[in-house]
C-alpha cells in the first residue's frame, strides 16, 4: 500500500521488502530528538545546528563531518553509465534468479474528489523525464552491467475504468489487479523499471498504482517522487509550468564518480574499519525459532504492527537527550537488550539500512542509494542501559561514518561463508524513519493507526493496501517516527515464526521500553529477570482468562441443558 506521507493533518513503508530504506541527509539514527513531538529533520536538509552536532559527535570518535568534499560531476557520456555497487548486486540477485518479483516496490494511491487527469498524466510523464532510473535498462558487455538511459518520450497513463459495476466490486477488482501487478517481474534487459496506470472506479473515486524495481529507488526516493508529484500536479492543473529546478546530476553521475574515487586510500580506510569491525567470529544475532530453518530461504513473510503511544514517545525521546544519543539509539538498545534475553548473546550483530544521502545533491535524487551497515555491539559484562547507550552511539557514529563502503565489498572483505538458509552477515535489520523523508507506509500491508492523507485542489490522496507480503531477513523492525508517537512494523520469516510469537515479541519490546524508562542505569541481567516477570504474569492471565471463559461456557451449557430437561414431558413408566 503507500500512504503518502505529509507533515501536517489533515489536509507511509516504503517498499514492502525495503522496507527498508530510509533516512534523513543525516539518518535517523544520527539525529538528535527534539524536546517535544517530532524530531523530522527540515526538508531540505539538517539545520546548522543539527550539522553543528553531528560534526561534534564525529570528531569525538576522530572523524570528519560529511558535505565538505568536491561536488559529484555530471559524467561526459550522458548514455550509458556502470551501475553502482548497490545496483550491481540487486542486478546480481537477478541474474541468479530471474523472473522473480521479490525486488519489486508496489504501492497503490487512492484519488478521491474531483480528479484532473490530464495533469495526473503530465505530473507522473514530468517525474520520469527528469530522473534516468525510471527510463532506464541493463545491458551487458564482457559480463559487466551498464545502465542506458533511454530519452524522455511523451508519457501516455493508461486507464482501466471499472465504473460500469457497483463499487464494492469495482474495488475488489481493483485490489486484484494491483495485486497482479505488483507480482509481475520486471525484465531489467528490457526496461523501463517504473510502471503505472490508474483504474476509474467511479467519476470521483479512482486508484493509480505504481510499481517499481528496487534497482531504480528506495525507501527515500518514494519521498521524493511524492514531494515532486505533489508540486507538479498543483502547477499543472493550475496551468502553470513546473516550479521544479533541473537536478543537479543523475545516478549514473553517481555510480561513475563511485567507482572513480573509491579506491586507493579513501577504499583502504574504509576496509582497514570494517575489516577491525567484523574481525574474528562473526555470529548475527537470532531469536530462537517456532519451526526449524529451511535449506533454502523462500522470503515469505508476515507482519505484526508496533505502535507506541505519544506518551510513551515522548519519555523515549527525552531519554535520549538526556543521554546524550539519538532515537534511534535508544530504540536500538532496547532492540538488542531484547534480542540478548531472547537468543542469550552478548556479541550482537544486526544490520541497518541507510539512505546514502550524505552528500546536498544525492537529497534530491530518485535512485538505489540505500545500504546496508552491519552494526556490531558488545553486551558482555552486564553493562547498565546507560552504558549500553554508549556503547550502542560508538558503533552507530563509527558505522555511519564509513557508510560509503557498499556491503558488497565488506562481504567480499570478511566473506562471511554462505548458507542458502540464511543472508551473509546478519539475519535481523533494525532502522528507524521519518514520514517526510520515508513515506510512512508504501507497500507495506500495514496496519498503523496514524492514516496519513494529503490534499491537492479538489483531490484527497490516501493509501490502499497491496499485498506483498515477503520478508528478507528472520526479523526486521521498522519505526516510523510519527508526529502522534512512533508506529512500525516487526516483518519476520513465516517460514521460522508464527504470528503468536512475533506478537508477544513485540509487547515484549514494549516492557523493556517501560523498564528502562523507570531507570535508565537498569543493569542487562535485571531486564532479563522482569521480562520473565512480565512473561509469567502474562501466562498467568491468559489461564486466568481461559478458566474463566472456560467456566462461563459450561455455566451456560449447564443453563440450557436444565431447560431442555424441563421442556421433556415425563416417562409413563
């Protein structure tokens, strides 16, 4: 589904498996909480005083701040171009197994009021002239991928109208074909990788669905198309021209200028970390499964939903400031605290997705910047909740800091061994997002209680649910860091849990906020021992419930059985 994401109401995941993918120029994890409500970062990038911050938490660990280097140039050849590192994996993973959807990026919006399709058409035609990635395919030579661009051409929406039916099902053949669609592979030799059309369900009821190849965009570029969606259809139906400014380079000026500078000793720095980083034996982080591991991962997968109340938001973002961390470290100490009681290790590795927007003219660009960090803490010597924190903010600002290291190549570094059963490296992903920058939910199937719409002249945009439901990794927790508290999903393997488990798991994580809130120097082994408090307490009431109903229901079978004994008339004999 996609929600578009909108920073005041009235008036968002991005992709169901990207779930991930996301951040703000400084990503979550490294912006520091407001003292009340949200901490979205300005659109336009971090305030001085943010850039002021971050730069004072990376010289702390001997680092410098991004944004000072030379600008990234527009590449000579405005044809072809390499892809980059992060696309020549996923191009990879294609070529391993093609025709599959699993890299798909579905979403569907609903248009409500009185809609202009005219400019509908020239808004989504403006978006993909001006980013490549949407008129793009891949080549081969000498067994390298190259991108080639195709030229803009007059875009033409196709429309599937389905008015001449009752609108029950109108929407029920609507929820079917978006379904279809969003299984259908893309043919990354053929192109394009974006695909849309807009299905009429009455005069002023219509839903338009998008569909996109992971290679092409991310979690952050959702953000964008929307914000320039947005911007373009005003102007349009207002007859006006786009107030849109040229963007300063393209992915394909990206993965050029990537593959040009990351070498010689700005690559040996960044390897000389993550090699020290993931020396000796490397063991992710798990949770103790309900069913036995495949041989072979087949990525399906199931959601809970995670909702935490404002309340509770706020306590969690003054607590951070306090300690003098982010959101995003708190939440993912807590994360780890609970990994730790569940799975019993203190050498803890996750992974966590970030934008790779590090640099002013990568903000506006649709594209796969997204990747991964593998983030490894220690938890050994029953450190307090506040000595965690630090430990947690270490690895964070150490991993940020060499984020421009694709995975591929740290996995080519450590070579981790493969196990078709499981990922390289880590098997649960932590990440924190931001609605503004991250639609809240796109693609996701899911469930949130803050339903986010916006509103254009006459037309209100909301999401419809599109179902994809895959799972990459055994557990993937994304947050949402909402204006009414923070709301996420925990997408976990089906193959390996089941829904009870994965909802106790999360009220689980709930408790251990609570806990550390009441006292933020709680020692590991403490919170090991009230969660167990909180699971017995919790069994218990479910017996109690159980007995209760139990008894309730023979009271009553008790009850009727006595009035059918009284309505039988009585044996002659």
């Amino acid at each position: 589904m996609m929600r578009v994401p909108t920073r005041v109401r009235p008036t968002c995941t991005p992709s169901r498996t990207c779930s991930a993918c996301r951040a703000a120029p400084c990503p979550s994890f490294l912006r520091m909480p407001q003292s009340s409500g949200s901490d979205h970062p300005p659109r336009q990038g971090l305030s001085p005083a943010r850039r002021a911050l971050l730069a004072k938490m990376l010289k702390e660990k001997g680092m410098a701040a991004p944004g000072k280097e030379q600008a990234i140039p527009r590449r000579s050849d405005s044809g072809s171009a390499p892809l980059s590192f992060a696309q020549e994996a996923l191009w990879f993973l294609d070529q391993l197994e093609p025709n599959e959807a699993r890299s798909n990026q579905p979403g569907a919006v609903r248009l409500s009021g009185q809609l202009d399709m005219a400019a509908l058409e020239k808004a989504l035609g403006e978006i993909i002239a001006r980013h490549e990635p949407l008129r793009m395919s891949i080549e081969t030579r000498d067994g390298r991928p190259y991108q080639v661009v195709a030229a803009p051409e007059p875009f033409r929406l196709s429309i599937s109208d389905l008015s001449d039916r009752p609108l029950e099902d109108a929407e029920r053949e609507a929820t079917r074909l978006a379904t279809e669609d969003a299984h259908k592979p893309f043919d990354l030799a053929r192109g394009p990788l974006f695909r849309t059309f807009v299905m009429r369900l009455s005069e002023h009821e219509h839903i338009l669905v998008l569909n996109f190849h992971h290679i092409a965009t991310d979690g952050w570029s959702m953000g964008v198309f929307t914000e320039e969606f947005r911007a373009l259809y005003r102007a349009f139906q207002a007859g006006k021209p786009s107030p849109l400014s040229e963007l300063p380079i393209q992915m394909g000026d990206f993965a050029t200028w990537q593959r040009e500078t990351l070498q010689g000793d700005k690559l040996e720095e960044h390897l000389a970390y993550w090699r020290d980083q993931l020396s000796g034996e490397l063991i992710s982080a798990e949770v103790p499964p309900d069913h036995p591991r495949p041989a072979v991962q087949s990525f399906k997968g199931r959601h809970a939903a995670i909702r935490l109340s404002k309340e509770l938001s706020d306590r969690l973002r003054k607590l951070s400031q306090q300690q003098d961390v982010t959101l995003f470290m708190t939440l993912n100490a807590a994360f780890l605290a609970l990994l730790h009681e569940a799975g019993k290790q203190t050498d803890m590795l996750i992974g966590s997705a970030v934008a790779h927007r590090n640099r002013t003219e990568l903000e506006g660009l649709i594209g796969f910047l997204v990747n991964m960090l593998a983030l490894r803490t220690d938890l050994s010597g029953d450190p307090g909740f506040d000595e965690l924190l630090q430990r947690v903010r270490t690895t964070t600002i150490g991993a940020w800091s060499h984020q421009d290291l694709p995975l591929t190549q740290i996995l080519a570094q450590v070579q981790p061994g493969r196990d078709l059963g499981r990922n390289p490296l880590f098997q649960v992903q932590f990440s924190l997002l931001t609605p503004d920058r991250n639609p809240a939910v796109y693609g996701y199937g899911l469930e949130m209680g803050q339903i986010e719409t916006i509103e254009l002249p006459g037309l209100v945009m909301s999401p419809v649910e599109v179902k994809f439901d895959n799972a990459r990794y055994d557990i993937a927790i994304f947050l949402w860091d909402m204006p009414g508290g923070i709301e996420g999903t925990l997408e976990y393997s089906r193959d390996l849990f089941d829904p009870p488990t994965m909802e106790r798991f999360v009220e689980r994580y709930k408790t251990l906020l609570n806990c550390v809130l009441t006292n933020p120097k709680i020692r590991l082994q403490e919170l090991v021992l009230r969660l167990q408090e909180s699971d017995s307490a919790a069994e218990q009431e479910a017996a109690d419930n159980l007995k209760t109903s139990t008894q309730a229901k023979l009271k009553g079978l008790r009850k009727r059985s006595g009035r059918r004994s009284r309505r039988q008339p009585e044996d002659p004999s």
